[in-house]
C-alpha cells in the first residue's frame, strides 16, 4: 500500500491492440508514455488504492510523467494559477493589436454576411473620415507614448471591414502613420488584411506590399457553383472567377494567403471542384509555401442564428470536419505531388500544447477594434454591430469599464470546464462565444478524437528500434530512459 500517492485526476490510458501497447498521456503534465499491454491493462483500470500492484520502475515513470502524484496535491489549484498567470501575461503584453475596418460597405452582396446592420444611425459616417483617421493616430500614438507598465514592442494591424479594400487611401495614410511611428520607437511592425479578394489587382498588390501587408486572408466557399450562390457582387453576378485570376497574379514570394471556407456540409461536399480549379490555375498545391486554407466551419447557434441542423455543425461535427478537410488537404497534395515528382506530405497531429484559456485579443488591454465610424470595440467579431461599441477613440481610456467585458469569466468555473480532463490542453478559448451564447461554445478537438490522435502521433514518434521506454517529455520532444 502507497498511501501518499495518488492517480492523477487528468490520466488517459489508450490501448493500442494493433502494437500491443497502451499510450499513457497526462494533460496536465503534457506527459506521454507506452506500457506493454498487460501493465497498460492494469493501469487503465486501476483506482488510487492500488497503485502497489504496480512494480517500482513502472511507479518511477508514472510518478515522473505526473501520472502518479502525491496524495495531498490538489490538482484543479494548479490548473486555476495556470489560467490566473495567462490572464496576467494578457494584461503585461507588448503588442499593440489593432483591427481596423475602413469601411462596413462592401462590393459584394452575400446572404450569409453578419456584418450587422448596414443602415448607418445619424452618428455613422460609413467609412473612416478625417477626423477619425486623426483620433485614431492620436489614440496609437498615446498608448505608444504613455508610461506603460510594458513598453510596446510590436505592432501588428489587421484590416477589415465590410471589404476595406475599398478605402485604400485609408489604408494607404494610416499605414504611412504607423510606420513611420514604429520606426521612430524601434518598435516591429507587420500588417495583415481580410478581403474579399475582388479588388486584388496588380497595383493593389504594390500598395499592400509597400504598407508591409503580407497576410491576406481571402474567402473561397467551396466550387465555383456553390461560391457564387453565396458570395456575389451586388448586381449578383458571382465573384469566384476574379478572385482565382487575382490569385493566379499574386506577386511571387511576397505574400502568405489564406483562403478561408466558411463551411458547412453542403460546402464541404463541393470541395473536390474548388481544389481542381486551384490547381489548374497555379495556386495551390504549386504555391503551397504562400497558401494555406482555413476550413471555419458553421457551428449551430453561433451568436443565436445559422439554426437549420441539417447544413451547419454541432461542436463535435465541427471538429470533425476540421479533422476531415486536414485529411482530404493531404490527399489532395499527395495526389499533385505524386504526379509532379514532389515530395509527399504525412498526416500528423501536433503534439498538444498547454491551454492559454482565454482569447488573447479581448484579454490585452492593447488590443482594440476600431469600426469604420471611429467606435472602439473589444471583439473584432463584433465590429459591425452597433450595440456592442464600447467608446469612441475621439475619447479613448484604456479604463474605460466596457473594454473589460469579455473579461468577466472565468473558464476554470465554467461546469463543462471545471471537470473537463482536457481543460489543461483545450485550445478553445473564444472568450465571446462564452459570455454571449454558452450554447454555441466548441469544445476542444482532444475532447473527441484524444485516443486517435494520441495513437498517430505515436506512430510517428516510436520507432520499432526504439527501446521499450521512449517517451515524449513533457515539452513534446523525444526523450530516452
Ligand atoms: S470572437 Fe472570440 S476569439 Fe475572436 S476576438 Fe472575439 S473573443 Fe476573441
Ligand atoms: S473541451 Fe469543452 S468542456 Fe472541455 S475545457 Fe474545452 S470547452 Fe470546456
């Protein structure tokens, strides 16, 4: 009997019958290890009276793994200083984030767009006038200048918008400002912007590269059929063949593209063709380096709409389908690369990383939205709606109560959480889904597919020339004993 010990509360045992091992993992130590399959067997039914069955050099691992801990500790305390110290580092962060939309107006017509309501209120001026545009250089250079507990040391401007490539003069004066202000204080600048890829021409992408703009974010839901039934101009004539011929122009080595698919099932179903015209145009798999995709899947009653559970994702669906579309991206690059004498991609999962809880941008205190009236907001998801504007930056104080409000939970409370043993490696941490609608929270992809992802990932790290005892250390490298 070892009545100081204890199992932790956060243990996964996964057998794996096809290696006759099982997988031993810890979230909250990070710690993953193999046991031969009889010793797996029996710690996987174990309860904490009897980890003396077990022989000592098995006690040793699991103890150094924090799979066996002391009796006393209470496990949850560490997990609530982990998001109390996250929440600190927010508040000390030396980079100043702001989204910025020029413009809530937009060349194009989509039915889907949450862009709130496009009727301008008597105080909206629809774009970013000139006396926004001062308030705003005015706000940035205050909190640059300001005694700061934490000296701002990285800039980073996303625009936004409706479609902000519209207001390109906005974008061109204000960027001019904010570079020669970074300058001046040795402080690293980078720019990024969301844009319907429909302006995206030849001197546009000069402009971007001059104002140092080189993410893009572009969005293509799926073949051309299904794109333009939901992303068309006003006059309803579809976009998708422009944005592929901008695409298909994008200056060599200068930008990073993310193509965004706003899915849902239909969407995904339509997949095969926008992935055919990519690559006959040249952009992906050829350009692989510059562009990346980003599957964001339509969850049910995100924000109380996008209510038919025919088309639109449960939390675990949407997990699923990420799991999914990582799966057919792999397919679709190897079956290119096969073709062009390229090397082949392996699917592999990350190893988990330590949660951060909370969303970082509504968290910073230098971290601000700005909508196209000059109105200060915390969450950028929510820069088009009125009734979520906090302040204007004509009279920004950072202590100004509003800027707190999605600060006012605390995941580790939350049930679901409280008792969830993935909550120290949970990635979802969208502070705004939470405090507005706990319906449409999503969990975390390790809360579904733990025992799946666990095993490729050991398949990619344990070698059959390995001894019995590799593991991966708490850090996620390989460590021998
Ligand atoms: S939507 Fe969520 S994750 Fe995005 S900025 Fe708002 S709080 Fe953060
Ligand atoms: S997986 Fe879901 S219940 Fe678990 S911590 Fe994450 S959000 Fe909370």
């Amino acid at each position: 009997m070892l009545p100081d010990l204890k199992l932790s509360y956060y243990n996964f045992a996964i057998p794996y019958p096809e290696k006759q091992v099982y997988i031993i993992y810890n979230s909250l130590s990070n710690g993953m290890i193999e046991l031969d399959w009889e010793t797996g067997l029996i710690v996987s039914k174990l309860n904490s009276m009897e980890i003396h069955y077990l022989d000592a050099d098995v006690i040793e691992v699991l103890q150094r793994n924090g799979m066996i801990i002391p009796r006393e500790i209470d496990e949850f305390v560490e997990v609530k200083k982990r998001a109390d110290t996250n929440r600190a580092t927010c508040d000390r962060s030396d980079t100043l984030f702001m989204v910025i939309s020029p413009t809530n107006t937009c060349n194009m017509n989509c039915p889907y767009c949450y862009q709130g309501d496009k009727t301008p209120g008597e105080e909206d001026t629809k774009y970013l006038g000139p006396e926004n545009m001062e308030a705003m250089k005015k706000m940035i250079t205050q909190i640059v200048y300001q005694p700061h507990a934490t000296p701002i040391k990285n800039i980073r401007i996303e625009w936004f918008g409706g479609e902000p490539l519209i207001r390109k003069k906005t974008i061109a004066e204000f960027s001019e400002f904010v570079i020669a202000l970074s300058k001046e204080n040795g402080i690293d600048y980078q720019a990024s912007i969301i844009t319907n890829g429909t302006l995206l021409d030849v001197a546009t992408f000069d402009m971007l590269e001059k104002y140092h703009i080189r993410d893009l974010q572009i969005t293509i839901d799926g073949s051309k059929e299904m794109h333009n039934s939901m992303r068309y101009y006003i006059n309803g004539k579809g976009t998708y063949d422009r944005i592929l011929d901008h695409l298909s122009r994008m200056p060599f080595g200068k930008f990073y593209v993310t193509i965004r698919i706003n899915g849902d099932k239909a969407v995904y179903r339509e997949l095969e063709g926008m992935f055919d015209d990519l690559e006959a145009k040249g952009i992906w798999p050829q350009r692989d380096s510059e562009v990346t995709f980003s599957w964001s899947p339509k969850f049910y009653n995100f924000l109380g709409y996008n209510q038919d559970k025919d088309v639109y994702y449960t939390s675990y669906e949407y997990q699923k389908s990420k799991e999914d579309f990582t799966k057919l991206k792999v397919e679709r690059f190897n079956r290119w690369a096969s073709q062009h004498s390229v090397a082949t991609k392996r699917l592999n999962f990350a190893y988990p990383s330590f949660a951060e809880f909370y969303c970082g941008t509504v968290e910073s205190p230098n971290s601000i939205s700005v909508d196209d009236s000059g109105y200060i907001h915390k969450c950028y998801n929510t820069i088009n709606d009125k009734t979520k504007r906090i302040q204007h930056v004509s009279e920004f104080d950072p202590t100004q109560p509003g800027m707190d409000y999605y600060r006012h939970f605390d995941k580790t409370q939350q049930p679901d959480c409280r008792t969830c043993k993935v909550l120290p490696i949970c990635e979802e941490n969208c502070n705004m889904r939470f405090v507005s609608n706990a319906e449409s929270k999503v969990c975390s992809a390790w809360k579904y597919f733990m025992e799946e992802r666990m095993r490729a990932i050991y398949d990619y790290n344990f070698t059959e020339e390995q001894d019995a005892h590799t593991m991966i250390a708490r850090n996620g490298t390989v460590e021998t004993c």
